[in-house]
C-alpha cells in the first residue's frame, strides 16, 4: 500500500466526527482542567501554610466547626433523631468525660444559644434503638473554650455512655439533636483537660501522668502535640514540640516557631501530651498520646479586659464546693483588709454560687470572677492555673480556702510598725503590708502565715453572725501556713503544694512571726457544716474521707473515721484555747453602730 492510501486511512479514523476522537479531546480537556483546579488549591495553601527553603512550618488556622452530625442511627425505632435534622444549629459535643457521679459534656456554643431552651441529655441503648431521656444537672458558661459545660447523670446499665444532648424550647415547637461523629468518652483520671500560653510557651493540665507530689520530674519523656484532629480517633496532628518542664499534673512545652510568630492562631487549637512508654525507651522516640478535651486559652488577653490603670497590688485565689453561703463574710472581711481581686475556682457547686457572686459585684463592687474548674482532685493544678492568671493582672496573690482569715492581732512589735499602726490594724493592713515588701524587699517573693485552727466551739448550729464571731476555741499548737506569693517569681513548674509555691532561684520567703499575723482556719466547723467535706477532697495528692488511708495525717480530722456521722462530743473537739481576738476585732470594726449588725447578716442569699 502507498503512502497516500495509508494517510487517507489515518484521516478516516481520526476524523473530527468520529467517537474515538471525541473521547480523547474529553479527557485532555478533563486532564487540563483537573491540572489547573490543583495549581489553584496549592496557591490557595500557600496563603494558609508559609513555606521557607530549609524547614517547612505550617501555621496552624482554626477552622469553623461544621454543623451537627447525629451520633445514632436510629431511624428505626420509635422514637427518631431524624425528624429534627431540619432544626439543626451549629452546635457540636467537642468532648466526653466520666466522673464519679455524672458525665461532663463539652460544646462549642454559649448560653445565648441554650438559655431559653431545655437541656436534655439522651441514652441510647447498647442492644436496641431505645433511647431514654434524662434532664441536665446544669448548664455552665466554659470560659476557658468559649462554649458551655453540660453535666448529665451518670447512664443506666446497658446504656452507652456516649451521652448526646437534646435542646426544647419551652414552647415545645422545635426540638433539636446536639451530637458529632467522634464518640470517644475520656476518663477524668486520664485526660488533658486544660491548656493555657505563658509567654512563648503552652502550659498543659494532665490527669494520669502519676508523677510523685512536691517534685520535679524528667521531661524528657513528654512532648506536646498541636493540631485539630481527634487524637483519640486516628492520633493527627499537626506540629510536636518537646516538654520544658514536668511536675505533677502540669506540663511545660515550648510553642513551635511558626506559632509564636502567629500566637493569635493557638487559641482554641486542639492540644495533647505525648510520653515514652518508658522512660529509657527514647531510642524509639514513639509518644503514646493521652486522651484530651483541652484547648488553648491565653489569659492574657483575657486580662488586657479587666486591668485599666495597671495592677492590682492583692488578690486572692480559692477553690470552692457549694461554699456560696461563706461568700459574703470572706470577701467583705478581706477586702477590707486591702484585697482588690477575687479568682474564684468553681469546682462543680450547684449552690447558685453564681447568683451570690454577681450580687457581691453589684451591691459592693467588688471584682470577682468565677471561673468553672469542673476537673475533681485538681486544687494544685488548679492554683497553678490561676497563678498563671493572676501574673497578668497582680502583683501578689494569696492562695486560701473561703474558711481561712487572715488576722493581725492587736499588739505587735516594734519592728513590724511599718505594715500597720500602732495598737490595732488599719483598714488596707494587709496590701500595705505586700505593698512595703515590694519596694523595701524585691528579693522577697513568698509571705508565709501560720494557721491556727478553730473547732466547733461548742455550738450545735452554724452561727448567726459569722464564723469569724461564732468559732472562738481553736487548737494550741498551729498547723503548717498559707502563703501570699508573687507569680511573676514563681518557678517555671509552677510547683506547688497548696499551702505554698516553689520559688525561681534568687527568690526567697518570708515567715511572718505570730505576733504580727496568723491565719485563723475555721476547719472544724459545726457537724452540718463539716459533713459536707466528706463528698470529696479537692487536694490530688490529699486521700479522701471515706478511703481507709492516711487515717493519722493532719489531713485528716482525728479519731474521725471514714464515715460521715457525727462522733460523740464534736461540739466540744478540737477546743484547747479560747480565742477571741478575731471576734472583738470584727465586732468592733464592721458592726453597724445603730443596730449592731454586721455586713453579712444584712442582706441574705
């Protein structure tokens, strides 16, 4: 065949018309468009993620949640989550953790979204589509993520402990299902529960590390890991930094590079801790991660909103449990000895302690805020959290229970004239006294005060007037101290154990002789008052009530037991001197001179 017969053949076949030909133009248009679709995405990346010549470091960004996924599929029972899916609202349980008595509920939304409506917490069963529903224990502001804590009741056996949430509003026309895909259920003794910066390195809050108390351990064996997957689902991640710092539950690392240039992208974004196996396992370098519910928080910029004219020279931090009612008297008395700032660590009450603090602020103008610490067993970890906080806003800051006093009696030496007046303690004594410190002693970073404490002083009932009135026989010998310290000198650990910090080299503390100041523990009040301890201790490394441990420790009230009933003769327990140097002072100092009555008998809660 000649070569002109063969390239009419070749025309015949690849002729516009034909269909071969018209497959092949479709896919090098499909391939080109497909090629251009990609070189746009990876431009498109490149204003997300920066890219340099010798490292790659990915900015982490935020993403917006997308909306509800319902968690069940129970589009056969007689009861469906599927005739609400049109009133779904841009909510989402971003985390699950089971405690003793009830399951806490982690959602991104705030109570606008929730407070006119409902809160029910829904059940499904392990063998079958039924579901049951139960009615929240309460629905809290969760400042630290910007969102709300739910509290539902523990489920019933043979139920899933994948708890969802149903919202009604009380004109019960919409109904709406709040659930997501991930329905992973974390422990409370094993969990990255909270997360914060500190300058240009992220602060971690683990339960399950089971470092040993008062002690630094190697950090080696931790590393933090950031991203905005679910680790407990398929363990992404997008950056890893090695841990500073580790002791008890509180973990130091520093922040990636691309992070610190970037700090305002770390709020919010997901973070866990990773540890070796074991601690001479680092040839492998694998971390196993822990579960987490944590993300990151900057305080700072939370306290660029309260501070207008620099910082506070005193304030206090406490942890509380259904306390509300001790509230008032502690806050009026101390505030008048100088205190300007309250950080109040809600652990868990159903008291309405919240309608007691707004009131406080209203009435007196006090600045109080309530922050809801919802982890058990946390207290050092948590005053380390709020040491962290404090540092933005105060100079100093008193770490003490809402039962705790602190008192200047009436005489002194000559040598502690320059932090009162002579013969009695002025009004603002005590932010005179930090105040003197720091400018006369900056190496002074810690004031120790010893406790002395109170028994039940023979009554039967909690006293009308107050404790600081009521409870006037206490122990001979004292017991430990509290401290006011300064963070700024805190120790990068942030050890602590209660009763005070571990201090940065080069600071020191100071013990206040007896004479000048002691603080007066009203720790063994009337019964009704004392029995509510045995609910739960707050302290980690401090054993409960009811466990037969540590039954001779100071810890523990002697001769109690593990029980909650009263022993023989507790009125009069614990009562070895009669002390009324903090009652005459009150009475002559707060009492209303017409009527006699102090601040916190005027108005009740």
């Amino acid at each position: 065949m000649d070569s002109s017969e063969q390239r009419r053949k070749r025309k015949r076949i690849l002729r516009p018309s034909s269909p071969t030909y018209s497959l092949v133009y479709f896919f090098s248009v499909r391939s080109f468009v497909l090629c251009f679709s990609f070189l746009i995405f990876l431009l498109f990346l490149s204003y997300q993620i920066p890219f340099s010549s010798s490292v790659f470091r990915p900015v982490l960004v935020v993403s917006s949640l997308s909306l509800l996924s319902s968690s069940y599929d129970l589009s056969s029972s007689s009861e469906s989550f599927q005739d609400f899916s049109s009133s779904l609202l841009p909510l989402q349980i971003e985390g699950r953790v089971v405690f003793p008595d009830h399951v806490l509920l982690l959602v991104n939304t705030n109570t606008l979204v929730v407070k006119n409506a409902e809160i029910v917490c829904v059940y499904a069963r392990n063998t079958s589509d039924v579901i049951v529903k139960e009615k929240a224990f309460s629905v809290d502001d969760f400042g630290e993520s910007g969102g709300v804590i739910v509290r539902c009741p523990l489920p019933q056996a043979n139920y899933s402990a994948v708890v969802n949430l149903r919202k009604v509003k009380r004109n019960d026309v919409n109904v709406m299902h709040v659930g997501n895909k991930n329905q992973t259920v974390n422990s409370w003794e094993n969990v990255a529960y909270a997360a914060t910066l500190d300058g240009n390195t992220v602060v971690v809050f683990v339960k399950g590390l089971n470092l040993r108390p008062q002690r630094e351990s190697d950090p080696s064996q931790f590393s933090c890991h950031f991203g905005l997957g679910s680790f407990e689902k398929d363990g992404r991640f997008a950056l890893s930094t090695k841990a500073i710092t580790a002791a008890q539950e509180v973990v130091r690392c520093s922040l990636p590079l691309s992070v610190r240039k970037n700090p305002e992208k770390a709020r919010g974004i997901r973070i866990t801790i990773g540890m070796l196996p074991h601690i001479h396992a680092k040839a492998h370098e694998k971390h196993v991660l822990f579960p987490s519910v944590a993300k990151i928080s900057d305080l700072k910029s939370e306290a660029r909103k309260s501070i207008e004219n620099g910082k506070y020279d005193l304030c206090v931090c406490t942890m509380v449990w259904n306390q509300a009612a001790a509230l008032r008297e502690w806050i009026t008395y101390h505030s008048w000895l100088g205190v300007e700032r309250w950080f109040i660590y809600d652990n868990n009450s159903d008291d309405n302690i919240k309608d007691v603090i707004e009131k406080l602020e209203t009435e007196n103008n006090y600045s109080i805020t309530r922050h809801v610490w919802p982890w058990i067993k946390t207290q050092e970890a948590g005053f380390s959290h709020c040491a962290l906080r404090a540092k933005q806003e105060c100079n100093w800051v008193s770490f003490m229970d809402v039962d705790e006093y602190f008192y200047f009696p009436y005489s002194a030496p000559s040598g502690h004239q320059s932090f009162r007046a002579t013969g009695y303690a002025e009004q603002h004594s005590l932010r005179s006294l930090v105040a003197n410190l720091s400018s006369s002693s900056p190496r002074i970073a810690e004031i120790r005060t010893t406790c002395h404490s109170f028994g039940p002083s023979g009554l039967n009932s909690a006293p009308s007037q107050g404790i600081t009135v009521g409870y006037t026989c206490r122990l001979k010998s004292p017991e430990r101290h509290k401290s006011i310290i300064r963070p700024d000198a805190l120790d990068t650990t942030l050890l602590n154990v209660v009763h005070h910090f571990y201090l940065r080299k080069g600071f020191r503390y100071m013990n206040l002789p007896q004479s000048t100041a002691v603080m007066n523990h009203y720790k063994y009040q009337v019964w009704e008052v004392f029995r509510a301890k045995f609910f739960r201790r707050v302290a980690t490394y401090v054993t409960d009530w009811q466990k037969n441990q540590n039954e001779g420790s100071r810890d523990r009230a002697p001769g109690l037991g593990t029980e909650a009933i009263e022993p023989p003769n507790w009125p009069l327990q614990f009562c070895e001197v009669w002390d009324t140097g903090l009652r005459d002072f009150v009475l002559t100092n707060f009492a209303d001179l017409s009527t006699g009555l102090l601040p916190w008998e005027r108005s009740s809660f």
